[in-house]
C-alpha cells in the first residue's frame, strides 16, 4: 500500500467520540473491540466529549481574540472545566500565561523559591562566577536589624538536642544529615564559646524513643566535640521523643541560677514524635521554668515543634540546605533578649591564676579518668577551696563558685556595648580607598564611622561588627 498525500493534523476528543459512535452501530461485531469501545465511549461521555460539532465550532469562534495556539484550543475542547478545582486551574495558567513579561512571570509554584541560580554570571574568560552583593546587603542588613538598648541575657546555659533517629541517615544532606549536622555543630560550638565566654551548654541526643546526655553541661569547646565526633560514627536508629527531650532538658535546667538564662535549641529531622504521655503539659512545664525553647527543622513544617517554639518564645525555622543550617545556627550566637522573670543581681566569681606547684594533682576536670599524664604540677587553683581545673571558665564542682578569667568578661564587654553601626556613606569620590582593606571604591557603597569619619567597604564593615567589634580608624 502506498500513502499517497500525508496530512497531520490534531483530531478531538468530540470527532473519536463520533466515529465510535458510528462504529458502534456498525453491522460487524467484534467482542475485543466491542468492549473497548464500549468504555471508551463512556470515558469520553464523562470527559464532556458529546458535544455537537455546532457547538465546538461556536466554542472556537469565542477565542479567536485571545491568540492560542492550536495544542492550547485542543486541550480546552477536550478537557472543559467542569468543576470548581479545574476552572480555578485554568483561570491561573492563563493569567501566567496572559502576563507581558512571561520570562520573568514564571511558574505560580516558582513563587516561594530563591532563584539562586540566577547570581551565577559568566567573566570575559567564559569562567562563571557569583554575584555576592546580595548576599553581601542581605548580611549586612541583618546586624542592622539587631536591637539595641536592650537587656540581654549575658550567662546562658544551653541545651543543644541532636535527633540522631533512624531519618538523620538520610542523604539529603551530604553525606548524610547526622554528618552535616555534627559538622555544623562542631562549629557552632566553637563559635559560641567565643562569643558567649562565660556560659555553658550541654548536648541530648533522642534516639530509639528515648533521651540520653551526650556530654554534661560545660564551658570546654573541646570535650563536647570530641563528643560529637563519636556521635557521627554511630549508628542512627528508632524514632525520636519529644517529651523525654523536653523533661531531660527541664532537670538540667531548673536549677540553674535565676540571674542565667535558660535555653533548648532543637535540631530536628524527623516528622513525629514518640511520646509516653501529654506532650501539651510538658510544654506548658517548661514555660513555667522560663526555658526558651527554639527548634531547627531538617525537613517539612510540623506543628507540634511549631508549638513547642511559639509557646516558649523561641524561634521555628526549616533549614533549605546545609549553607541555610549553618545561617540559622548563627543566630544563635549572640545573647538572647532577657525575659521580664530574669533577676538581676550580684554574681560571685572567682579569678583563678595559673600557678605551678611543686607536687603532682588531678585536676576535677580529670578525676576519673586512669590516664597517669592527667597528674600535673600546673592548673588553675579555685581562690575558695583551692579545686584544681585545667580549663576557664568553668563552675567549681566543690563551691559553686564561677570561675573565670578577665579576658572572658572583656569579651562578654561587646555585648553590653557594642560598636555603632556605620551610617550611608553618599559622597564617596571614585578614587578613594577603603580605610580598612585598601580596595578602591568604584561602584562600591561605603559606610563611615560616625566617631573617626573614616570610610569602609561593606566587607569590612560586617567585619568590623561581626568579628572585630572595634573600629581601626577609632583605635588608630
């Protein structure tokens, strides 16, 4: 057989569903095809496909002025909206669809997404490269943002719970989401240390329905990474519980001093929660002990943790990746804004020298363990029941005392007065340099300190108040 003319054409659902019909009461019978036909006859007829060809060729002359094209004619004759979900579907295809710019429109389900594709840009070499002045603005606007004259709550004992269940293995997270988050952590504490010198934090870990402690609460950067070194070798298993979490927390912290604040930050990744008992009242115990709890989530929103942040006055967020994990975590750096049920009062503490003696002791930090190298001659000597301690700051396990030293407290200093922000620089002449790294302005915003007047780039800038917390031309 030979195919004399070949034409292609797009054929309706209203033109199948006629010849069917007129197979159908054809004299040949087939009991197959018959049955095929027979159903699909009564699809089309649910379809809305037993319209009369008056009635399309009516339907098409309609839409004439609205310059669809042929596949988009087709479709509204084969699928008509006949329910209030698909006519609402349609009204928003077509108002995408209708707007001038459709480049920039975009998909309705693009509309909660950072395009963050689009800061990726080519240099004369062909070699991409990132536009990082938004994410310069958006950083810098976020001290900008940070309250000021405010009361803080400068000694902080924090809970940091790590779900470690059987979700935390997945790899949404490269590697997986126990190792990025045990790696962010590690961070996080060092970090934390440093801005926070003279507060202390402990670590759960929820795994199998149940709560254990990680490490004890401690101002040493150093013991709770090794511990969380060890916690990312192990294995992740069972489902986590939220209420054993929140009860190991209120134990820790209920009898902190009242002068201190007392936080949890949860870093969640499973979607549920194993519970013994009412979840509800556990939240209500711990607002009634003025703990804070603030929740990070590794997955979809749930409200339970949504809950639990909202009722005690913390925070609930979903980190997107591992770089939006490690930003949220920042924030957690500076000290929190002091609820109106913190006392102040006069803390005691105590300013241990370093001294050298001249018979070998364990030092508390160390007393249990077997090890004959933890005998030293040197450490630092409690000035109330003369206990030894390796490391500052710490609480004297004998006295109670608090023992630090100066350097922790000067570091403490920046928090209850920090450095001013800069203000707008707008007459900066294109020659001029930035006080701070020498790079030339050009098309670069500057910012000058209102003490010196000498000007910065926005890089020093968020150096100088995120890291430095002095000001060069000031000191200079």
């Amino acid at each position: 057989m030979d195919v004399l003319q070949l034409h292609n054409c797009f054929i309706s659902n209203v033109e199948v569903y006629s010849l069917l019909k007129d197979l159908s009461h054809s004299s040949q019978k087939q009991n197959n095809f018959d049955t095929v036909t027979y159903e699909t006859i009564n699809y089309l007829e649910e379809c809305g496909s037993s319209y009369s060809p008056e009635q399309v060729s009516s339907f098409l002359g309609s839409l004439v002025d609205y310059n669809l094209t042929q596949a988009e004619k087709l479709q509204l004759v084969n699928f008509p909206p006949r329910t209030p979900l698909l006519l609402n579907s349609t009204f928003l295809s077509v108002t995408v669809m209708m707007m001038d710019n459709e480049d920039e429109a975009g998909y309705v389900w693009e509309g909660g997404y950072e395009k963050t594709w689009e800061a990726l840009k080519e240099d004369a070499s062909g070699t991409l490269q990132v536009d990082i002045v938004a994410s310069r603005t958006k950083q810098h606007q976020r001290f900008l943002d940070r309250p000021q004259n405010v009361k803080l709550g400068m000694m902080r004992h924090v809970v940091l719970v790590l779900d470690s269940s059987e979700c935390m293995a997945m790899a949404d997270l490269k590697p997986s989401r126990i190792r990025a988050c045990t790696t962010l952590l590690s961070n996080f504490i060092d970090e934390f240390f440093e801005q926070n010198p003279i507060s202390q934090m402990c670590c759960l870990v929820s795994r199998d329905k149940r709560a254990d402690v990680l490490f004890e609460m401690t101002g040493n950067s150093s013991v709770s990474k090794n511990k969380l070194n060890e916690l990312s070798d192990s294995s992740c298993i069972g489902e986590i519980s939220l209420q054993n979490c929140i009860n190991l927390g209120i134990k820790l912290l209920k009898h902190m001093p009242p002068h201190s604040s007392r936080e949890m930050i949860f870093v969640l990744g499973s979607l549920r929660t194993c519970d013994p008992g009412d979840i509800r009242s556990v939240i209500d115990n711990a607002k009634s002990n003025n703990i804070q709890c603030s929740v990070i989530g590794l997955a979809a929103e749930v409200y339970v943790y949504k809950r639990l942040a909202k009722i005690t006055g913390g925070d609930y967020t979903v980190a997107i990746d591992d770089y939006h994990l490690k930003d949220i975590l920042s924030n957690y750096m500076r000290p929190p804004l002091a609820s109106n049920t913190l006392e102040s009062s006069l803390v005691r503490m105590g300013f241990p020298q370093f001294e050298t003696r001249s018979y070998p002791s364990l030092c508390f930090c160390h007393i249990d363990t077997e090890d004959s190298s933890a005998l030293t001659f040197d450490g630092y000597f409690c000035p109330q029941c003369d206990g030894k301690y390796c490391k500052l700051p710490i609480e004297c396990k004998t006295c109670n005392l608090t023992l630090v030293s100066s350097l922790h407290l000067a570091r403490s200093y920046r928090h209850l007065f920090p450095l001013a922000f800069y203000k707008d620089s707008t007459s900066i002449d294109s020659s001029w340099c930035c006080f701070g790294c020498h790079t030339s302005f050009n098309d670069l915003k500057g910012f000058s300190c209102t003490h010196c007047h000498k000007t910065f780039c926005i890089d020093c800038d968020i150096f100088i108040h995120n890291t430095l917390h002095s000001c060069p031309g000031c000191i200079k």
